[in-house]
C-alpha cells in the first residue's frame, strides 16, 4: 500500500515540504475497461462475442479476447506510457470475472517487475445488471474483501482504503442503500469507498464518491447530427455534487469526471441495445472539450479523479484505444491533456506506439505457444522492463527477436548498431509503395529487408547494396492485406526494426 512520506527540504535559507504518496491529494487519471471480448480460441458458445454484436470502429490489433494475458500486458503498458494511472475493470458475468482474474494477475505481475515505475492500479466496477439482490452483492464483496484484497497490493485505494465502482441503472435493480448494506456487511472495519455513477438525490446518503457517465443532458439525445455531446450534462454534474450534498445532510469524498471522446451505439444489432444514440466525435473536439470542462472546474468540491469513459468499449463506440479509423489521434490528445490536469511533461513519441503492438504480439506469439516460452519469455519480459523506461527502441530490440524466432541469437543484438535515428519510413500507414529513406548518407553496405506479418512469416524481401549516393528504396506492398507489420532491415553492422501499418 502507498503510505504517506513526509520530506523536508532546505534550500539556501527557504524550507519546502514535500508530501509524497498522499491518496487523499493525488490526481489520477483511471480508464473504464471492458472484459467481454471474445476469440476464436474462446469456447464455441463464447466465440467472438460482443463483437459480433456490432462495431462502428476496428480496433488497430485486429478483434482480441478479453482472457489473453498478452492483451492485458499491452493495453496496461500503453496507457499507463501515456499517463493513465489504472484500469475500472467493468465485471458484469462469469466471462467477465474470469478476464478479471486474468487481469489483475498480468497486471500485478508487471508491477511486481518494477513497482517503481509501474505503479499501475486496478479497480472493480460492477455492473449493476449482474447483481439481482443484496446477497449477490454480499458475494460479490467477499470475494474481494477475501480473494482480491490480501493478494494484490495495486488495488486501487483511497487513504489506504479500497474503492469499489457500481454502475447503476436508476431504478433497474438494486438501490444505493442496498449496496451500502451489502458492503457495510462485509467490511464492518476497513469499508471500501463506494463509488456511484450519477448524482440523483436520493443516493448521496449511501455512497462517498460519485461520477458522471457519458451522456447528453436529460437523455436528449441528437440522433440526427449527434452534435449534443454533453456539455450542459456535465456543468449540472458540477454543481450538483458541490450543492445536494448539502441539502441531503451527506457528505462526498470528491467527484470524478467522465471524459469522453463520443457515443454510437447505431451499429449494435441486438435491437434492445440499439437506441440509436449517436454523439459525433467532431474529430476530437468532444473528447478536448470533456477534458477542458474539468480542468476549468473550481467548485469548493475537489475532482481529483478523471474517468476516460471508455478505454475499449467499442460496442457503443466510445473507447479511445488505436483504432483503424483513428490511429493514436486519441492517445495523443490523451497525453496533452493528462499533462495539463497533473503537470506532468509526457512526451509523444511514436515509438511508445509501435513498440507496446510489437509487445502485444510477441506475447501473444508465446501465449498461443507459437514461440518457445522457455527461450522467448526472459526477452520479453525484458522488453516490458526497458518499455516501462521508456526506453521504447531497446523494447523493439528484444520483441523483433521474438518475432523473427530468433530468441537464441539475441545476445548479439548488443554490438549491432541501431539505425533508428538515421532511417525514415513512410508513408505510415501505406497502401501501395512503402519507401525507406536513409538520413545519412555515410552508412553503407548490402542490407537485407524484410516485411513480416504478426505470425513472423516474411511477406516481402529486398536485398540491396546501399552506396552513399543513393539514398531512398522502394517496397512494392500493392494487394497486401490491411493490417499491422514489422519492418526489419540488418546488416552484420546496422538494424533497423519499425512497424508498419498497410491500409
């Protein structure tokens, strides 16, 4: 648990105090995570899942399951490299209790490598769907007071306390009151906070944190423009959290505010699920502005915590994981706006990018045990450690060995020198001639060039003799399927590894 540490510092003649590790003062910014995905390697009555469901957008990594570990290593190592302190895992089933149990546990495995500069937490969120009465709700919580609590130390806290997340449907199934007799129950000491979506009146006496969700105000939804994304929802948000508090005789902890980049539900083809409900991303502009009404709020109320709303829901079209259609427009705009909320100088860096994919599918290389674990697993453990660093061309380094099955030969990767700084690839993504460009026209020598898919097979091969006058070579890529590659250009001197995109 982080406990507090008090430091004192004196500088010339000025004394400065330093708070350090202080839960009740700390800003974070958590992401809403979705476990429901399923593959073809889920069992047949799984298979696919919630996306065959329907999906406006295609998630960059192509379709995944929400058990892999592989998965849970990249969405963790990415959003926690753009700033993102933790995941609200959302539980709402078996599956998704299963894919929790496999995430907490990837997830505390990487804290465990480096709990210094991983220091990543996960939260329950449970949906209120799967709760039908309070004794469900009274497993529920024994399962994490018993199983979850005494084992993993990166659950997210609150002074010290843990924080459970409800998502609630008004009305719907059980009541804020249940819930806090449910807990109350459970813990008699050491009560998790409880944190409650929405802000109605009558919960405020049962619960300590509350949220707001994604949404336009009063449920008006403009289904023919989607040009209401929120705006006057989440200024309510504000003031009721700083105002019914008050008039209820309660008192809240703090606020969380939800930011998000949009909504569409339109391509669900359950018809239930299906409301049309559409609010356009405007290219950006929803998901800035959602972040910009937060870091103008100064009510008497503190909002130190920041909900992404959502990480990967791509059901209802919010999430801002890469997609196809959007690349990393929103984890860059993701970085610029953390920087502002917590004063931090995260940079954004391409390489953050490729290396967390090539990290994604070497693991996933070894977990489908396409690639020999005994050999594989010490690199690509070692690839996390240097990507934690930020030291994302040296995670490229020990994941392309992966990818290219050379796990043994790695050991050389040391006295080769990179090429990294000198070489340019574009355009990324491509669809019909993908060039490479040499910056420096000193180096020299017979190059071998390579174009792998996600399985390690070579889809394209050039060898060529660079002299110092020519500078640039072209890779015929027409009539390859869209998708994610790896590039890969060595000599006994150089190498070069870069992923490519083909659209």
């Amino acid at each position: 648990m982080k406990k507090s540490l008090l430091i004192l510092m004196i500088i010339g003649n000025t004394l400065f105090v330093s708070l350090r590790g202080l839960d009740s003062d700390s800003k974070k910014v958590l992401m809403h995570y979705m476990l429901w995905y399923g593959d073809s390697l889920a069992t047949e009555d799984d298979s696919l899942r919630h996306w065959k469901l329907g999906h406006t957008y295609h998630p960059l990594i192509g379709s995944y399951n929400s058990n892999s570990w592989a998965l849970v290593t990249y969405h963790a190592l990415l959003s926690h490299s753009c700033g993102i302190d933790g995941i609200i895992a959302n539980v709402k089933d078996e599956y998704d209790e299963v894919s929790f149990n496999k995430l907490i546990e990837t997830i505390h495995g990487i804290y465990e490598y480096d709990n210094i500069n991983f220091n990543y937490s996960v939260a329950l969120s449970y949906d209120d769907q799967g709760i039908t009465t309070t004794e469900v709700a009274r497993n529920k919580f024994r399962y994490l007071r018993d199983s979850i609590l005494p084992v993993y130390d990166n659950y997210l806290t609150y002074n010290d306390t843990a924080v459970v997340f409800i998502y609630n449907y008004p009305d719907a199934f059980l009541s804020a009151q249940d819930y806090r007799s449910a807990i109350n129950d459970v813990f008699p000491d050491r009560t998790p906070k409880l944190c409650w979506n929405e802000s109605q009146d009558t919960v405020m006496d049962y619960i300590d944190v509350t949220y707001s969700w994604v949404q336009p105000y009063a449920g008006i939804w403009d289904k023919e423009n989607g040009t209401n994304w929120g705006k006057r929802y989440i200024e309510d948000y504000f003031w009721r959290i700083n105002n019914i508090p008050q008039q209820n005789d309660s008192e809240l902890l703090f606020g969380c505010a939800g930011v998000w980049p949009g909504f569409n539900d339109t391509s669900i083809v359950d018809p239930d699920w299906n409301q049309g409900r559409w609010m356009d991303r405007q290219n950006g502009f929803v998901y800035d502005s959602t972040w910009i009404l937060r870091n103008n709020y100064n009510g008497i109320l503190p909002v130190r915590w920041i909900i992404i709303e959502t990480f990967n829901d791509w059901n209802e079209g919010t999430q801002i994981e890469p997609s196809v259609e959007h690349a990393y427009q929103y984890l860059d705009s993701t970085i610029k706006n953390i920087n502002i909320f917590k004063q931090t100088d995260i940079a954004i860096d391409k390489n953050r990018y490729a290396a967390a994919i090539q990290i994604y599918d070497a693991g996933l290389l070894i977990e489908q045990s396409k690639r020999d674990s005994i050999q594989c697993y010490p690199i690509y453990k070692n690839a996390i450690l240097r990507y934690i660093r930020d030291e994302f061309e040296q995670s490229m380094e020990m994941t392309d060995s992966i990818l290219n099955n050379q796990c043994l030969t790695t050991t050389k990767i040391n006295d080769v020198d990179d090429l990294i700084a000198t070489i340019e690839t574009f355009p990324n993504p491509a669809d019909e001639v993908l060039t490479i460009k040499f910056i420096n026209s000193e180096i020299k020598g017979i190059f071998d060039l390579k174009l792998l898919n996600t399985d390690g097979k070579v889809i394209r091969q050039l060898t060529f003799n660079k002299s110092m006058s020519t500078c640039q070579y072209h890779l015929d890529i027409r009539n390859m399927p869209a998708g994610v590659y790896y590039l890969v250009l060595k000599n006994e001197k150089y190498r070069y590894a870069h992923t490519v995109i083909v659209k």
